[in-house]
C-alpha cells in the first residue's frame, strides 16, 4: 500500500464546475502536505500547502483533516486551464523528502 | 531569475550502458532532491543532498544508482549497467534551506529511455 492515496481519476467535468479531490495518508508522523500541479510532461510546480484550519488561494481551497488523515482541494468554477495531474504530497517529521501520490488527473472540457 | 535546470532534457541509452545526469539547482539553495517518475505514477524519491554531505539515499533502488554533489552546487546521477526497468524521468528539485516542509522547486527533469 502507498503512502499517499490518490483516485488516479481522470475526472472530466465541465467549464464552470466545482471539483474535488481526496487524498489519504498512511504515516500518522506526516506532519506537512501540499498539493502540486503537473502539467502533461512538465515538472510538478507547487499549488499550496495544505493548513488543518484550512486554506484558499482564490478558486482553490485545500483542507486537512489529521484525524481522518485525510487531505482534499476543490477547484470551483473550473477553467480550460486547469486540466493537468494533481499530486498530493506529505512531509513527515524529521524528514525533508517529499512523499507523493500517484496524481489525480483533471480534464476540463469547453 | 533562473530556475533549476537538467541536462540532457532525453537520453536514450542501450541496456547495459553507464549514464550520467546533470543538475544545476537554484543559485544559493542548500538542499538537493533527486526523484524518479515512472510513467502514470507519482515522483518517488531517490536521494538528497544539504551542500555536499549526502544525508539520504534510502530511494536509490540499487548499488548500480550513484549520487554525487561535490562542491555543494552541481549535482550528477549516475546509473551503471542501465536496465529497461530505469526508464523514467529524473527530477532534480532543489530548496533554499535544510527545513523539513520547505518549498522545492523542480526542474524540468530528464526523460531517460532505456532500450
């Protein structure tokens, strides 16, 4: 079993709607996680860190919930533009390497 | 300002071959990952780097797989005696401190096909 869980999808939704994604984390020493944008045969690049009060950086908001061990991001009003692969990512304590799932691929079609 | 670089960008070797990946990180950061990405999966990681003292290589799938990052800047993966099994693509990620949880910042990685 991996580490970090994630549906491989592809999820295909359309332009304007609300999305999410689940994520599931096994290492109870996890201690950081964020969710990272790939797009098709670039590098992963940051989308943002994933807070237990929760966070939003404008159309997107991440969650995490440490009891569960269970990390989410929904995307409202989806855009053409964010079609890619969704990595989520755990740190665990003492440790600086990144831990990832498999991805979670997104199409947006018009 | 200038981002992490890899070179070469696509190496397509014979099995049975040696090859050698470059990584030039982020001008001033400390700390150097190298990942590999098999297809349809997510990066797994093979080594890391704080200046030139090597502090985990727990990732690296065998002894053929070498590391080396000698004045602290440039670093190089090495795979010996490659095998099909080491197609992938290699991502080198660098970050600015040696803190757990610090924002790494990939290159474009280096897609390796082994025939």
């Amino acid at each position: 079993r991996k580490e970090v869980e994630q549906d491989p999808g592809p999820f295909n939704v359309p332009e304007g709607a609300t999305v999410a994604f689940n994520c599931t984390y096994s290492n109870s020493a996890s201690q950081s996680f964020f969710w990272y944008r790939q797009d098709c045969r670039k590098e992963p690049k940051l989308l943002m860190s994933v807070y237990s009060s929760g966070n939003e950086d404008g159309r997107f908001t991440a969650q995490l919930n440490r009891a569960s061990q269970y990390i989410s991001l929904l995307i409202r009003d989806s855009k053409l533009s964010d079609s890619a692969t969704y990595l989520c990512v755990a740190v665990n304590t003492g440790f600086q390497k990144l831990v990832f799932g498999t991805g979670t691929r997104l199409l947006v079609s018009p | 300002g200038a981002g992490v670089s890899q070179s070469p960008r696509y190496k397509v070797a014979k099995r049975g071959q040696d090859v050698a990946l470059r990584c030039d990180p982020i001008s001033g950061h400390v700390s150097l990952f190298w990942y590999q990405q098999a297809l349809g999966q997510g990066p797994e990681f093979l080594t890391y780097f704080q200046n030139e003292a090597q502090l985990d290589k727990s990732g690296l799938p065998s002894d053929r797989f070498f590391a080396e990052r000698p004045e602290g800047s440039v670093s190089t993966l090495k795979i010996q005696r490659t095998q099909q099994e080491d197609s992938a693509v290699y991502l080198c990620a660098s970050s600015l401190g040696g803190g757990s949880g610090e924002t790494q910042y990939f290159g474009p990685g280096t897609r390796l096909l082994v025939l």
